[in-house]
C-alpha cells in the first residue's frame, strides 16, 4: 500500500506502527491523555451486548453496541436515485453485523443536496431508497439470521451554505455568518422565515416516506456546518428561528413534533456536532492555523477562544431530545469544511486540506470526553461515539471499555465501515482483526468525491482498487501536490 507523499512533515507516531494495547497507552501517556484501552476484547463482553432506545413512539431494541455511521454519498443517480455503488455499500454494511445502521445523508429536497449524486428523498425515490433498505436487511439475515434487532435509519439534510445540487456552489445560509463569509461562493442568499416554514414541511415529508419504506428512524441532521447545525449559531438572526436557544431550535422542535403526528411509529434520533472550533486553514508548513474569533458568534459547544469546548448548550440540546422523546443521539464535531481534525482525526489529511496542527490522538480523546459528559448526564439517551476510526487495530479495545463504564452506548464506525465493514463480526467472533482492511486514516474517500469521483475506499478494497477512478485519483493527487509545493 502506497502512503501519500503530502503527509512527509507529519510528526506525530503512527497507531498502525502501535503493535499492542500497551504501546497505544504509552503514547497517550506521552500526550497526557486519560483514555482507557483494554488489554484484550471479548467476544461476548460489552460489545456483543444488547441496549434499548428508549423513544417516545416505542422502545426499541439493538443487538449489540456496534453502529455504523451516516456518510454522505456520491455515486446515487443525477435524480437522487440509488446505483449499483450504493447498493453495494449499504449491502456490505448489513453484511458486517452491526446492529445500528444510520443510513447515510439523503437531502430531503434537490436543492439541499452537497454533490449532484447524493440520495434525495422524494416521493419518486421512495421505492429505490426503500429497497436499498430492505437489500441491508436481507443481508443481515442471511449471514446472522435475526432481524428483529436491527434497527435501521436514515439521515434527512439540507446542505445550507455548502449546497451543490448541480455541480457549482449554490449556496443558502442560516445566517450571515462573518467567519465562514471568505469560504462561501458568491450569490449566498440566506433563508427568510417563510422559507425555512417551508424546509419544515419538507422534512416531515420525507420522514413520512422514509417511515413508508421500513426505516425504523430518522435522523434530523445538526452537525458538519450544514444548514440546520449553522442554525444554532444563529444568535444574531432576528424573528422565530434565530436569537434565543428556543429561537435557534424551534426547527428541530417543530420537526420532531410533528413527525409524531404525522408519522407515528417513525423514532427520531440526531446526529449532532457536540462542538465545533473556528475555521483553520493551512499556516507554515501547511499546519493546520485557527482563524481569529473576532466578533464572529461563538461555536456551537465551544467556548470564548474559538478553540475549547463548553458543552453547556449541548447538553440543553440533548435535554431538549429527553423532552421530546428522542432517545438516540450520534456525536460528532466541527466541519469537513473548515476543521476536519476535530471531525475526524486523520495521519493523512485530504490532499486539499492542512496538515494536523495536533496528533489526532487529541481530537479522538477530545471527542469521547465529551461523549462520556453527554452520556452520563443524559444516562435516558443511548449515545453513540463518532471520531474513532483513528484508533485503528485497537478500536474495539477502547470501545469495549466506554460501553463498560458507561460512557457510550454504542461503538460508532465510520470511514472505518468503508474499508473493514464486516469488523463488528469479526470481533463477536472473537477473530482477529484482517490488519489489511483497517482503516489508515488515508483520506483518499474524502480527496476523491472533492474531485467529483465516486465515493470509496480505493486504497484497501479491492472492488475499488480494480476501477479507472483509481487512476485518476492519484494523477488529482499528483496535481494537488505539485500546486501545493510538496
């Protein structure tokens, strides 16, 4: 497997060279960080255990405490439509044994939709999404048999800001926000009142189908600086949507209550960034370099710097979920956009981005602090980890021991899933992990849809090793490096 050559600065230890629990403790020793990994994982232990969610519409129950988390696609048809590609991975997926499957990012109108080829929602995809369902659960029973504890959703987004339902940046903004004003392309609008009325309707909308074709839940999308995780930033938005926190989450309220009319039996979950930093942007070296706060508004989750974390709206976001029944809450942090390392830790950042300004150990540690605080002060809402395909071959050892003590209810895969989906089998198997699939961190399935190709692990599967894209991955990634100086 060839490594790409933009990371060469990079100073920080490997995990994949950490040939055993102990050599990861030592290093986050070195770093000062209090994160627990066990020695060895058993395979009928915390993981392979059973939990609950409790939502208003009726618990549910999820066979083990492995999910597999929302990505967005970009290999669906120009009309929102599943492919062959995205079959595939959904099927790959249901295979793998999680028990949690958090369908991936479906626009819940065209126009709200980051790429051309994302999944849409709409009344005639309803079938094609739904059989994209029903092929995971078919495959989930024929390799593990029960279905009846798996538990299915999927994720309902608007782009906002980072729209590009045709290609070109089309642009919609909560707010006029002064920090992300320099990224925007030109021509942003922002969302009046009467439109985000009717974004809500759109929203039920497509809860209602999902709930026609068999999700168990959806997601009501707050995180990545999309338009509804921007909207909690909107402090200085005047009128029913913005100003207050009531102000800034009467969206997500209204939306989640009246899909309890309008879809009863439909359960509810978020996936919400817990925190988010200011913009970074490549500095000496390409090291990744903070923007100045300014007089811009606070990050959602962060504190007074631009670059701490104070959870305090978070956790009244989630006592928000306890009050309206939704009982299942995935974390995650920052932007893709504007501070990837804190989104997802990365050795190898993508080939347009900066190089980590921390080892990616931080940002992993970072992330499950807060999901410990989250969790255990909302021990009703079964809380899912994000952030930690970073931990390589010793994922399971530290998920494992966040079940045990109570700072997680389930083990979130991510990047991970694409490359090693069958990991949640094999490790209830007790079997070792295939070191060939693990996820590196290589960023090549973000590098490559930024560049209008179709999302996938090129470097470790196989399927994707074998197609053209490939090739032309690597002369984009040629290019990238030639323009940056590396």
């Amino acid at each position: 497997m060839t490594e790409p050559d933009v990371t060469a600065k990079v100073r920080y230890p490997q995990v994949k060279k950490m040939a055993s629990p102990g050599a990861l403790r030592s290093r986050l020793a070195e770093l000062e960080l209090e994160l627990p990994v066990d020695e060895a994982v058993e395979s009928a232990g915390p993981l392979a255990s059973a939990f609950v969610v409790n939502d208003s519409s009726g618990p549910r129950t999820v066979g083990n405490r492995f999910a597999i988390l929302p990505m967005e696609g970009w290999d669906g048809t120009t009309g929102g439509g599943p492919t062959e590609l995205v079959e595939r991975r959904w099927k790959r997926f249901g295979h793998g044994g999680a028990k949690l499957v958090w369908g991936e990012a479906t626009a819940v109108i065209p126009d709200g939709r980051a790429n051309p080829n994302q999944l849409v929602m709409s009344e005639g995809n309803l079938a094609d999404v739904g059989a994209l369902r029903a092929a995971l659960v078919a495959a989930h029973r024929d390799r593990f048999g029960a279905t009846d504890d798996l538990l299915v959703g999927l994720q309902l987004t608007h782009s906002g800001r980072w729209s590009r339902p045709n290609g070109a940046p089309e642009p919609r903004l909560a707010h006029a926000h002064p920090l992300l004003a320099g990224r925007t392309a030109p021509g942003a609008t922002v969302f009046t009142d009467d439109e985000l009325r009717g974004l809500v309707d759109a929203y039920v909308a497509a809860a209602v189908r999902a709930q026609r074709a068999g999700f168990d839940f959806v997601d009501v999308k707050h995180c990545h600086g999309y338009l509804l995780h921007e909207l909690l930033t909107a402090v200085d938005r005047p009128g029913p949507f913005g100003g207050s926190f009531d102000g800034r989450t009467r969206f997500f309220r209204t939306v989640v209550e009246r899909i309890r009319v309008e879809a009863p039996g439909l359960a509810v979950g978020l996936r919400l960034s817990a925190y988010d930093f200011v913009p970074f942007a490549p500095g000496e070296g390409r090291v990744g370099r903070a923007d100045e706060l300014g007089t811009g508004p606070r990050p959602f989750g962060g504190d007074a710097t631009g670059t701490g974390v104070d959870l305090t709206e978070t956790h009244a976001m989630l006592d928000l979920c306890s009050e309206l029944g939704v009982g299942l809450v995935s974390i995650t942090a920052g932007s893709p956009y504007y501070n990837p390392h804190i989104q997802r830790p990365a050795y190898f950042p993508p080939s347009d981005g900066y190089l980590p300004p921390e080892d990616p150990l931080v940002g992993v540690v970072r992330m499950i602090d807060a999901t410990r605080e989250l969790q255990r002060r909302h021990p009703g809402i079964a809380v899912v980890t994000g952030g930690m395909s970073y931990l390589q071959d010793w994922i399971a050892h530290v998920g494992q021991h966040l079940v045990a003590d109570g700072s997680a209810t389930s083990i979130g895969l991510g990047r991970m899933a694409l490359s090693y989906p069958d990991l949640p089998a094999d490790v209830l198997a007790g079997e070792h992990l295939d070191r060939h699939l693990v996820c590196r961190t290589l960023s090549d399935c973000t590098t490559a849809p930024r560049n209008g190709l179709i999302s996938g692990c090129f470097p470790l599967d196989d399927f994707y090793k074998g197609r053209p894209e490939r090739i032309e991955l690597a002369e984009i990634k040629r290019r990238l490096r030639t323009s940056s100086g590396d």
